[in-house]
C-alpha cells in the first residue's frame, strides 16, 4: 500500500499522457544531429546489446527507459552508452566481435547492412556450344528452317529453289540423326523432324515433276510404322500414278488410301472415291465410275459429283437414269444464303454498316462462284442431254427447262430458252430459232432483251435491216443499258450511211461499257468513213491496247497510217499483222505495194512472191510478178504467171496475147506464132492478134502472111464501124437529152464523163503496157502498120496494183459490224 498514491481532489487524472521522449518522433531525425552522425559513421552499425546472446556482460541489468525513473539516455537511440555508470554502478564492456562487427572497418564507410556495396554482379556464364545437348539442338533449327525456306520458294513459284533446300534438310537431318547416335542419344530421336524432312522432299520432286523419286520418298514414309497416319499418303502416291496414266495402279493405292481412312473422316473418304470415279472415266469403265457417283450422291451429294454422274449416263446412252440423275442434280443444296440478306434495310443503321462490310467479303465472293459453277454445270449438262433424252432435240429441251422452272434454279429457265433459240442456230435452223427468240416478247426486260438482241442479229445477217432496226429498238426499250441492243441499233443506222447518228451509239455502248470492243471497232471504222482519220486511228489504238494480238485491229491501224501518208507507220503495223497471222496473202500483198511504192522493189518482190506462194490465184500478184520479169529481162519467168492468169481468167485475151510476147521477146518465134494462132482461133476478130501474125509471119517468110493481112484488115473495118456506130449512138443520145431541161443534160453530160473515166481506168493497164514502136529484130518497118501497139514493150510501165485488203473498206457489214451472240 505504500506505492499506492491517491488522487486527491488537486490531482488531475490525466496528466502524464501528453508526454512523450523525443526519442520516438521520427518526424524531427532529419535534425537530429547525433543520428545523422550514428547513420554515416560506424556508430549506428552496432547491434543492440540483449540478453539473447550468450556470454555477454549485459547481465540482467535492468533497461532504462522513459518510464519509471526517467534517466535521460545518453543517446538519441534511447540506448545506453557503452561504460556509462548507470544507477552508481560502472557497466563492463561488451565483446560484441561474435555479432559480426568488426575494428577493421575504415572510416567513413558507408551504412549497408544489406551488403549491396560489393559491386555489380558478376557476368553469366556462356553456353558452351561444344557440348553436344547444343549442337543438336543448333543443328534442329537448321532443319527447321531449311524445311520452312522450302516451302516459302514453293509458294513463290520457284521450284528448283524449293527442291534445292528440301535436299538440304535432308542432308541436315541425317547428320542430326548421326549426331545423335554418336552422343547415346538414339532413343530420343525427334520423329516429326523426320517425317516433316521426308514429306517436304516428297512433295518438292512431285512438283518437279520428277515422278519416281517422289514416289521413292512416299514409299520411306509409307513402310515407317513409327510414322502415324502415314497410309493417307497413299492418296499423294496415287495422284502421281494418274499424272503418269498408270491408272489401274492409281486405283489400286487410292482403295489402300480409302481402306487406311476411318469413317470418322466422311469429306476425305467422299473426296477418294470422287478420284476413284475420275480415274474409272478416263479408264472408259463408265459402270463403276457411276458405282462410286452413286455412293457420294447418297452419302454427300455435290454439284460436281451430279454432273460427272449424267456424262457417265450420257456415254452409256441410258435415257432414263440420265433423267433422274439431272433432277439429282438441280436439287443439290449449296448451302448459300438468300442474296436477300445483302440488301440493306432503312431502319438501323448499325446493321446496314454490316451488310455493307460483308457484301463484297471473300464468303460472299466464294457464294457466288459456287453459284455460278452450279449454274454452268446446269446449263451443259441440260445442253448435251437435251438430244438424247427424248425424240426431238426441242421436246427434250423443253423437258429440262420444266424441270428447271420446278427447282431452286428458276432464273435459269429464261437463259435454258436462249440457248435453245442458239442450239437452233448452230443447226442452221434459222425460222425454229427465230420463233423461240419470239416467245420472249412478252417475259420480263432482261430476257426481252437479250432475245431482241439475238434477233435483229440475225436479221441484220439475213440483210433484212428493217426487222434488225425494229428489233434492235426492242431491245433497247427493254433495256437501255445493253450495249449489244446499241451496237445493233448503230449497225441498222450505219447500213443507211447515216454515220454521225451511228457514231452516236457506238458512244452510248461505250458509256455503258467501256470494255465493249464491238463498239469501239465499229466506232473506229464510222470515223474511217467520214473521213476523221485522227479519232479514227485513238479508237484503234485504244482497242490494240485491249487486244494485244488482234490481226483486224493492226490491219486498220496500217490502213489508216497509209491514209495518213506516212508509209512506214503503215509497214511497221503490217510486220506485227505478219507476226500474228504469218501466212496472210492479202497482208503480204499489201505489204509488196507500200514496198513498191517507197521504192524498193526487190523487198516488194520477195512480199509479192510470199502472198503468190500462200495463194496463188490474186490476179493483182501475178499481174505484178509478171510485169516485174518483164522488166528485169527474164521473159522466161514471166510466162509462168501470165500462164496462170489465162487459166484463171480464159476470157480475158490479153492474158493470152502477153504469154505470146513473152515467147516473141525470149527468141521462141515458133512457139510464139503457134500462141498467136491459137489465140486467133479464140478471139478472132482480135485486132492485136492478127497485127502480130502478119509480123512474125512476114518476118519468118511464110506464105500465110497474106491471108492474116486481109484479116486484118476486114477486123479493122468492122472495129471502125462499130466505134462510128456506139459514137453516132452517143451523139443522138445527147441530141435527145438536150431537149429536156438543162439540169438533166448537165447531169448526163457528167455522167458520160464519168463513163469514159471509168472506161479509161479500166484499159489504162494495157494502153500502159504496149508503147513499143521500135524496130522488130527481124523486120522491115515498112510492113508495119503504123497503128500497131504492141502489149508488151520494153518502156512498159509496171503497174501499181494494191492488194485487197483483208478487210474490205467498201463493204461496211463485212467489218465485224454485229454484236456477237449472247455467251452461252
């Protein structure tokens, strides 16, 4: 009770709790210089002395503390300092060496009792690459890579390359194997390496097309039980064996491949026997290919597989199952969303975003090729059966199109009709054709269209334009954006030489399809016409940038550069239509002109001889040829052709009359004279004929010089009558036509112009040929009428005869003026 203290009514019962020892108020270390100190000197290093540690002079001295007594600490730490006399008793010193503190330690160390102050760590070991663990680990990814680098070249096109490196990982992997084997390591031999080695090799030499070595390689992995799966190879193997038509042996591994496969894989399986039944078709066992079509149509029906099914039927000729097996077809599922789906709604935005995302995406692109493969495989089969179904081509058409109409493939019952109509074409039956393109009339604009296009076509071909015109505004009432309907519109308009309207749509065709080469011809050609030969040559350009090799297109590009007068743009375009189509007589002809025309005659020589080799029957090319001997002296070579001409064209006499100056000019008299009396008995009342007999007669002495002179002259009498007749005739013509208005006289006075022009021209090449007044070797000039002209003299001036061109200029509707047929 004597430690009790009661508090009296002065003492206050919480005093006391508000003190502390600064000690404890971490807030103020900063300005605490004696622990400042203690941190950055050995000082604050030492360990607290407690009475944990044994052998110690702490004893069980009691700790001071800010309670009880309140000695004030020698420290700012709150402990006592090191023999400092506490409550009257000198305190020993402490050993404190077993605490890990030291006297070694020099001044001004820093504090780090966490031993962070030894420096940075040490650098890591390397890899000793030498040990083996690591050379097959290095040599693994080689192989990896070289497996990875192959297949990238393969991608790439770059076979060679890709063969090149699959031997190299081959190379790499067997060392890698060794390797292995040479560490104790056989057991842990990495089999998918292998089997990726091996596969890649395989494939590499199949698409090298070096056939045994890849199937060697198949054969390794094949025989390898440690490989799983390894059996479907045999389809790879098999494949090779059908690229080398060794097709029972394909048969065979694809049936191993089939037996090897488990039913658990149903697309694998299907596809095998797919190739099981190709191959039996091109074996010619049709039976058990359509086994093998028949089991996939029951298992898993496709398109492909339905159509190979009717070509089976087709070639056994069985009607009925080729019935069943088209309905088998048109009911095949594809799978393909309603087109519906593509078409955006007006109420939310979010999914119009979407379908706009997807309507142009790789699915929906696949979708449709899928339905465009459907359609045509429709389409052919629905052609080649058609016959052979029923009696009549028409009628089993007609069953097909009913068939088609009841399926998912009801829009293709129009084109089914279409093809119909030009099935009637090919067969030459023009009015069956016309009739079925007629019962379109009535259906909707895209099909009314096509069949009025078909029609003015063929009526434009029967070249009765106002049914092609009447048609072709059909067609255009059906559909104004139909390029086809524009063409034959400008072609009916052309025909009536209104070619500024034509050109008009030949344009619009071309609005509505720029790759429409029909148009852009036709609109070359419309310019040609008028004469706007700098539009027409920018159309023809422009087309012989769309067709690369097209003969027509270069042939009018050369036409046009003549009509330019720049002869060796002409030549230049020729020698590319000579390059595509190298046996054209006419363009070799052609060629020959513009030749001669610049002046080089024996590079037109060896043109005009070409053309003559390819067909010879051009009178043009043989008139030339001929002329050309002619004038090099070489008679003997001319007879040839003019020989040809007068088998050509027997009633033409002056062929004849040059084959018998060429024996008169070559020295042959005899054979000469024997020609002209040949040629006498022909043509006698010939003029030139009979001159030339009396020459060569008088010249050679004959006693029949006589009797062609009184020929002679009785054929020059009756020649001068009949031109007094036709002149007399011509006055009173005139006279006659002088009474009528003076507009029609001046128009017949015109035309008799025109008349005689014309009949110049026609004789301008014989009345070019003669001019030879020149002494004859053997006679005497007195003998010689004055009058005579000989066809054939040495001042002959070698006519410039232009080759037809291949495509005629003068007759408009052979220029490929028509739209082609719809495709099939």
């Amino acid at each position: 009770m004597e430690n009790v203290h009661l508090a009296g009514e002065e003492d206050d019962l919480y005093s006391g709790y508000n003190d502390y020892n600064p000690t404890f108020d971490s807030e103020e270390l900063e300005n605490d210089l004696d622990f400042q100190q203690a941190v950055r000197t050995s000082h604050g290093r030492r360990p607290p002395m407690t009475a944990k540690f044994p052998g110690t002079a702490i004893g069980a001295r009691p700790l001071a503390t800010s309670f009880g007594a309140r000695i004030p600490l020698g420290s700012s730490m709150g402990r006592p300092m090191t023999g400092a006399v506490q409550d009257g008793a000198a305190r020993p010193m402490t050993a404190v060496r077993a605490a890990g503190y030291t006297s070694s330690m020099t001044r001004g160390s820093n504090f780090d009792p966490l031993g962070q102050s030894k420096g940075p760590a040490p650098p890591l070991e390397t890899k000793n690459e030498d040990t083996p663990e690591e050379k097959i680990k290095i040599l693994e990814k080689k192989v990896n890579d070289l497996i990875e680098e192959s297949c990238m070249a393969q991608s790439i096109g770059a076979l060679q390359l890709a063969l090149e490196k699959a031997k190299e990982a081959g190379r790499k992997e067997r060392a890698l194997v060794r390797q292995r084997e040479q560490s104790g390591n056989a057991d842990n031999i990495n089999l998918d390496l292998t089997y990726s080695v091996l596969l890649n090799l395989a494939n590499q030499y199949a698409n090298n097309e070096m056939y045994p070595e890849a199937l060697n390689s198949y054969q390794v992995i094949v025989k390898n039980k440690m490989f799983s799966n390894a059996g479907r190879l045999k389809v790879n193997m098999a494949n090779i064996y059908v690229k080398q038509k060794n097709y029972p042996k394909a048969i065979k591994f694809y049936r191993m491949a089939l037996d090897q496969i488990s039913n658990a894989h149903k697309e694998v399986r299907i596809k095998i026997m797919q190739n099981i039944g190709v191959v039996f078709v091109r074996m010619g066992q049709y039976s058990d290919a359509i086994t093998s079509f028949e089991h996939i149509m029951t298992e898993s029906p496709n398109i492909k597989t339905g159509f190979n099914l009717i070509l089976c039927y087709y070639a056994i000729g069985d009607r009925e199952r080729m019935k069943k097996a088209f309905q088998k077809l048109i009911s095949v599922p594809l799978g393909i969303d309603d087109e519906d789906k593509y078409i955006p709604s007006n109420d939310d935005a979010s999914t119009n975003m979407v379908i706009e995302a997807i309507k142009n995406d790789n699915l929906h692109q696949m979708e449709r090729d899928l339905k465009v493969l459907a359609e045509k495989y429709i389409m052919t089969a629905a052609k080649l059966i058609a016959p052979a179904i029923e009696t009549s081509f028409a009628t089993g058409f007609d069953w097909c199109v009913d068939m088609v109409k009841s399926s998912q493939y009801v829009e293709l019952a129009n084109d089914l009709e279409i093809n119909k109509a030009i099935t009637f074409l090919r067969q030459k039956d023009f009015n069956q054709a016309v009739e079925t393109l007629k019962t379109f009339e009535k259906k909707d604009s895209r099909v009314k269209s096509a069949a009025a296009t078909n029609l003015s076509f063929l009526y434009f071909l029967e070249k009765d334009y106002e049914q092609a015109d009447r048609y072709a505004d059909l067609a255009m009432t059906a559909d104004r954006y139909n390029p086809a309907a524009l063409i034959n519109k400008g072609n009916t308009v052309c025909i009536k030489q209104d070619y500024e309207k034509a050109a008009e749509f030949y344009k619009e065709a071309l609005r509505n399809d720029s790759s429409c080469t029909e148009a852009l011809y036709n609109l070359g050609l419309t310019y040609k016409r008028l004469h706007r030969l700098e539009e027409a040559l920018d159309c023809f350009l422009k087309l012989h940038a769309i067709l690369r090799n097209s003969a027509q297109v270069m042939f009018q590009l050369a036409s046009l550069y003549e009509l330019l007068e720049d002869p060796q743009q002409a030549i230049e375009w020729l020698m590319q239509v000579i390059s595509v189509t190298p046996t054209d007589p006419q363009v070799l002809a052609k060629l020959g002109e513009l030749h001669d025309g610049e002046g080089d005659k024996s590079q037109a020589f060896q043109y005009y001889y070409e053309s003559f080799r390819y067909f010879p029957s051009n009178i043009d090319v043989i008139e030339w040829l001929g002329a050309y001997y002619i004038d090099t002296q070489f008679c003997e070579k001319a007879i040839q052709y003019f020989e040809r001409a007068t088998l050509i064209q027997p009633t033409q006499v002056k062929w004849q009359l040059m084959v018998a100056s060429c024996y008169r000019r070559s020295g042959n008299y005899q054979k000469a004279l024997e020609t002209y009396k040949d040629i006498h008995r022909k043509f006698p009342e010939n003029v030139e004929c009979l001159r030339f007999l009396v020459r060569l007669c008088t010249d050679m002495g004959l006693q029949e010089v006589q009797e062609y002179a009184t020929k002679l002259k009785k054929a020059e009498k009756m020649k001068e009558i009949r031109e007094q007749r036709v002149k007399s005739g011509r006055e009173g013509s005139a006279r006659g036509r002088k009474d009528g208005r003076e507009g029609s006289a001046g128009s017949a006075e015109s035309g008799h112009s025109s008349n005689s022009t014309k009949g110049e021209r026609l004789s301008a090449k014989m009345r070019s040929l003669p001019g030879s007044n020149e002494p004859y070797e053997a006679s005497s000039p007195k003998e010689i009428d004055a009058s005579y002209v000989d066809p054939l003299g040495p001042q002959m001036e070698r006519p410039k005869t232009g080759a037809k061109k291949r495509v005629e200029d003068d007759d408009f509707a052979d220029e490929e003026l028509g739209d082609d047929l719809l495709p099939e």
